[in-house]
C-alpha cells in the first residue's frame, strides 16, 4: 500500500511540475455574445474605424493602447482598421477593479484559520495564565476586469455585435492578458453561438 502511494504521490509531483514549466498560462473568460447583422455578416477585409464615448477622450492613452489590442484581435478575425472608408464603427471599453479578498472572508476557522479573537484563562500546577488572542491572516488582491466591445452598422446606426468578456485574476493588468481576453471576446465572429461561454486561452508565463 505505501508503495502505491508513493507512486500516485510521484505521477501527481510530476504532472504539477510539468505543469508549472510547460511556460503556459491559462487565462480564464466568461463570455457572452450578441449578433442582429442586418445584411450577410463581414467577410475578410471588412473596413472599420474606432468610436469614443466623452469618458474616453479624457483618458486617450490609455484608450489608445486598448484600441490598438483591439486592432490587432480584430485583424484576426479579418477586420480592416480603415477611418477614411468605414462600414462599421467599433467601440471598445476596459473596466478594471481592483479587490481586496480576505480567505474564507472572515476570521478564525471561518476566516484565517488561526482562531478567532478572545479571551483567554488557563490554570495549572504553576499557576495561571491570562491573555489576549488575535487571529492572524493577510487579504489576497486580485483583479477584476470587464471587456465589451461593440460593432455598430454605420449605414443604419444600430449595433450589430455585441460582446462582453470578464476575468478574474491575481496578476496585474498586462498586454499579454487583455489580448487574450480580446481573442476570447471574438471568439466565432462574427456569428458565436448564444448564450455565456467560458472560454480559455493560453499564453507564455
């Protein structure tokens, strides 16, 4: 029996090990899709520029940088960035939260798991004791981000294509993460199927 345990114990160590320096990592999205083409959807090529709300030509740089991970999402699925003959506009916008989560979200066993704060007397043969209890623990910060990104027919002025993507995560905010979650909000344009999705992408550590 000690032997089959230790070779279930030796195949779970390697597979996490393999697994740590495979130089992937998983960045997980919840995705929901929306499509009313009023005409045959895009096909390759299709000419579109960015649109802006107010709130995002006061923040230009940063709405720059989104814009241009969104280009080149965009381009995968065959979209043309082309302002001077579009056949869509294209609006993007990035929230992200910035959360502090406390484990078990409380204190003692249902918190931290070093005990709850207290009071506490003891006695014995030597004498007796008195003290104060504090639990220990420290909050997790982890970051919540949300991607929508809408498609509107400029010949009619109604939105075509709507899709929103989220995703939690521990790491700050990066390039290789928000495209990503690009490349998962445009997953099966530009007819996705209905309904929420999760969906997994996989980049370089």
């Amino acid at each position: 029996m000690k032997r089959v345990f230790a070779a279930l114990f030796s195949i779970a160590f390697m597979a996490f090990f393999m697994a740590g320096c495979s130089g992937l990592r998983l960045i997980e999205n919840d995705v929901t899709a929306f499509h009313t083409w009023s005409a045959a959807p895009p096909g390759p090529g299709t000419p579109y520029r960015f649109e802006r709300l107010p709130s995002q030509q006061a923040v230009g740089v940063r709405q720059d940088y989104v814009e241009e991970l969104a280009r080149a999402a965009l381009a995968r699925v065959g979209m043309q960035l082309d302002p001077a003959a579009p056949r869509y506009s294209v609006q993007v916008r990035l929230s992200t939260q910035v959360i502090e989560h406390f484990p078990y979200n409380g204190f003692g066993y249902d918190g931290f798991g070093f005990g709850a704060p207290g009071v506490f007397l003891g006695a014995g043969n030597r004498g007796g004791a008195f003290g104060l209890s504090v639990p220990m623990g420290f909050s997790e910060t982890y970051y919540r981000r949300e991607l929508t990104l809408l498609v509107r027919d400029l010949t009619s002025n109604q939105v075509v294509f709507e899709t929103r993507a989220t995703n939690d995560d521990v790491q700050n905010e990066t390039a290789a993460v928000l495209s990503a979650m690009m490349d998962a909000a445009l997953r099966g344009f530009p007819q996705p199927p209905s309904g929420p999705r999760r969906i997994n992408v996989e980049i370089p550590r």
